[in-house]
C-alpha cells in the first residue's frame, strides 16, 4: 500500500468522521438535533416509503429552508424556487464534495463547454438509444432467458449483467474487451455515491482500477469523455432504474400480469418509477458565479447541494413524487423533452430535460457525471413524434419536435411538470443519462414478463450503505412462477 493511498484513507476516515459528528451534535461535542444533510450523505439511512424519505431525513432537511449552511461547509438548496435562481445565477456545474482516488467527473469549466453535451447526445441520446433498439432488445430476452423457475436474485441475476451488456451495446465494446469491461464497469458502481459520501478504502481502490480501466479502454475515441461518463454515470443510473422497477413489481401481482397482457404498460411504469425515485435525490454542485438565491449570496466557489425533498403531487400518476412549476430558457413555456426511443415497447411522452438558463455557453452535466446542459434528450410532438434536441453554437439549445412542434427547452433545475407529472430529478442536469436508462429498463420488463409468469418476492431486499445519492439495490430476492416457462 503506497503512502499516496494511506493518505487518502486517511482523509476518507476524517470526512466520513465529520458526517458522523455532525449528523449526531448541533455543534460539535453539544448533544441535539443533528445537522439532517450530515444524516442523508453518511449513507446510513433508509427509506422504503413512496418519497423514499429516509426515516424522515429529507423531511428535516426541507424544514431549514430553501437554502441553508450545513456544517459539512456546503450550501443546501431544496425547493424548485430555490433551484430556479440557483441555476439562473450561479451557474452550477457538478463537483465532488469529497476526494477522489480517480477522477472520472470533467472540470467544472469544461462543464460549461457545448462539446463535452453534443458527445453525450451522439453517444447516449434518444437516436443514438434508438438506433441500438434491437439489439437492446435482444440483450434483454438473452439475460430473460438465463433465468429458470424458481428462487433468483434479480440484481445479481438480472438488473447488473443486462446492464453491463446493454452499455457494451452502446458504448460500441468489442467483444474481446467484453470481460474486462464488465469487471470495471462492476468496480465502478460506488463511483456516484462517492462523489458525496467516502467509501472504505478497499472500495475507494477497487473503484479507482475500474475507472481507470474504463478511461483505457475509451482512450483515443472521439467522444472518449463522454463514453467514460455514460459507463461510469449511465449505466448505474439504468441498474438502479431497472431494479426499482422490479422491486415495485414484486409487491404488484396484479401490475405484473397487466405487464404481461399489455408490454406498452412498460414505458409508464417506467416513467412512474423514474418519478417515484429519481436516479440521484442529491446533486453535488459548485457555483461558477456569484448569486443570490432565496434571499442568500452564494459565492463563486462554493460548494453546493440540491436535494429532492418534495412529497407526492396532487392529480399526478400515483405516489409520484416531486416539486411543481414550470419555465423555459427563453421565457417561453414549452413542453419538456425526452422520449421513448423507437422499438421501445413505449408510449409517447414528454419529461424535463433542461439546460441552465443565464451561463452562457453551458452545457449540461450527465447525471452526477457533470456533463452540463441537456443536449441529447429529445423532445415528443404533439402528435407523439419524436423530435431531438441539439446544442447550439451558443450554448442553447434548440429543438425540432416531433409532428411539427418545436423541441423543449427549460432551466437547469427547474421542476418541470408535463401533465401532473414533475421533472425525475433534483436538478435536471442528469437528462442525458435518462434515454439509454430508460429504454434499457423497458425493453428488460417486457422481455422478463414475455417469459415469466408469475414473480413474486422470496426475502427482504438489500440496499448498500454509503450510497445516499442512488440507494443502491445490491440483492432482490424474487421467486419465478414454477410453472413451465415460455
């Protein structure tokens, strides 16, 4: 073990340290209420209620306010007003709070750069998704077929290898890198969670040989960062998605046989859970410019956190979580975009994808891959067309929708809502991740349900600690119908 890696265990243990002293002690060595933001990123809560709020955490986090100085010395902002000036003003780009044993996140002013969005739309956008449907879906029915009658853990079994081998599709893997790319891929999962809450030490390595492996195997592409960005970002973000569908079908019998009856039933169940329970509750972010946000000046520099605190939206699907409000770029109201890709077994939709407002020239972050700008989601038409939205050389972006409408444009953060339904995460930055996640996660549903007839759990699921960002599924136990599979 090299003195470069003691050092950083060491540094690990202290903030991790912190978080414990802080969610505990109003002030250090003072008995009391604890700070609730020290409470949510130590990744030692749980939730498993329709809001996901974390034994109440996220509840005491929205009681201090729209912004408030957590003793983690971070900005917390919670609330679609809150995050509407946030991005208007300061120009947010993602940023770990904690140190990194390999960075795999762009500069933040990289971040602000149109490339760095138009790659991730060309690599993981809604056409570049749609373009792969069926090798998508013949990913799906090969990892369905795996699976026999029976006891089976739906992570391990299903969710992981399914994703592993639809990123390949899409990051375009050759089948002799195959291996080591699921190994890395593997290594990687903690990476988003690590950007807020320090793993062990024996994690932190294993993820930094993952990264690295990842950034040899993209090395010399075109688009390498934004294909090393999609891996590490994307396809956790399509794992987690697939697996929370499958543990809300688990307590569903009569939703799995309208699954079976009807594979269209995918597309809204996958959108009610995106909603439910967005990819990432917390975003960590840095100000690029000096702002005032609720009544706070935050300064160019400081760190930043935005939280999804809300609870269920009234006359939305049910249990959807999430704030209201809507507002575009150019102060036009329009329709946000993202769509069913084609060949997906989905129905036409429309949900938030947005690029900041105010920052000139920036482009979206992918996920809590910090890509700036949400370049690549695409827009739906009024008549159910798929239309695509495209960076502009300005940093805006400028959308062709479907059936004639013009594509979708809104604020960094702003809680977009289409029909009752708000924007899936807390800052919408993570657009460009949702294309290839979400019709991964589609096409999996319909090809398990073509195959299995009944699904039902077989022991409590299991979630990683130390993920506070994507509470993470690491077993599923379900048990498959015994009779004869298709």
């Amino acid at each position: 073990m090299t003195a470069a890696t003691n050092a950083l265990g060491r540094e690990l243990q202290l903030v991790h340290a912190a978080q414990w002293l802080y969610a505990i002690n109003a002030e250090p060595f003072v008995p009391g209420e604890g700070d609730p933001y020290a409470r949510l990123v130590r990744g030692f809560e749980s939730g498993e209620n329709g809001t996901d709020d974390a034994g109440g955490t996220l509840a005491s986090i929205a009681e201090r306010g729209p912004v408030w100085r957590s003793r983690l010395d971070t900005w917390v902002v919670t609330g679609p007003a809150a995050l509407r000036e946030l991005s208007a003003g300061a120009e947010p780009a993602v940023s770990a709070a904690v140190p990194q044993a390999e960075a795999w996140l762009p500069d933040p002013e990289r971040q602000r750069t149109t490339g760095l969005a138009r790659d991730l739309a060309r690599r993981g956008g809604t056409r570049a998704v749609g373009r792969l449907a069926g090798s998508l879906r013949e990913q799906a029915g090969q990892a369905a077929a795996r699976l026999g009658p029976g006891p089976v853990d739906l992570v391990a079994d299903f969710a992981e290898p399914l994703t592993a081998a639809g990123y390949a599709a899409v990051l375009d893997v050759p089948e002799e890198r195959r291996a080591a790319f699921d190994a890395d891929l593997a290594a990687a999962a903690p990476a988003v969670d690590a950007l807020l809450c320090p793993q062990t030490l024996d994690t932190t390595r294993r993820l930094a040989a993952g990264v690295r492996g990842l950034r040899e195997l993209f090395a010399g592409r075109a688009h390498a960062e934004a294909d090393l960005l999609l891996a590490v970002a994307g396809a956790r973000a399509a794992a987690d998605l697939l697996g929370d569908a499958l543990r809300r079908l688990l307590d569903r019998p009569r939703e799995w046989a309208l699954l079976r009856s009807d594979p269209a039933h995918a597309a809204r169940l996958v959108e009610e859970v995106l909603h439910q329970r967005p990819p990432w509750r917390a975003c960590p972010l840095v100000a690029l410019a000096t702002a005032e946000v609720a009544g706070t000046r935050i300064e160019a520099g400081d760190s930043l956190t935005a939280i999804t605190t809300a609870a269920a939206v009234p006359g939305g699907p049910s249990g959807i979580a999430g704030p209201t409000g809507t507002a575009a770029a150019d102060g036009a109201s329009r329709t946000a975009g993202a769509t069913v890709p084609p060949g997906t077994a989905g129905i036409s939709r429309t949900a938030g994808a947005t690029v900041p407002a105010g920052a000139a020239g920036a482009a979206g972050a992918a996920g809590a891959a910090g890509a700036a700008g949400a370049a690549g989601a695409a827009g739906t038409g009024a008549a159910g067309g798929v239309g695509t939205a495209e960076t502009t050389s300005t940093g805006r972006v400028a959308g062709t929708g479907g059936a004639g409408e013009p594509g979708a444009v809104t604020v960094l953060g702003e809680a977009t809502r289409t029909n009752g339904v708000p924007t899936p995460l807390p800052v919408a930055a993570c657009a460009t991740l949702l294309p290839a996640a979400r019709a991964l996660a589609e096409h999996a549903l319909v090809a398990l349900a073509a195959r299995v007839p009944l699904l039902r759990p077989d022991g409590e699921p299991v979630r990683t600690r130390r993920a506070p960002l994507t509470r993470r599924l690491v077993r599923l136990p379900a048990r498959l119908g015994e009779e004869e599979t298709r």
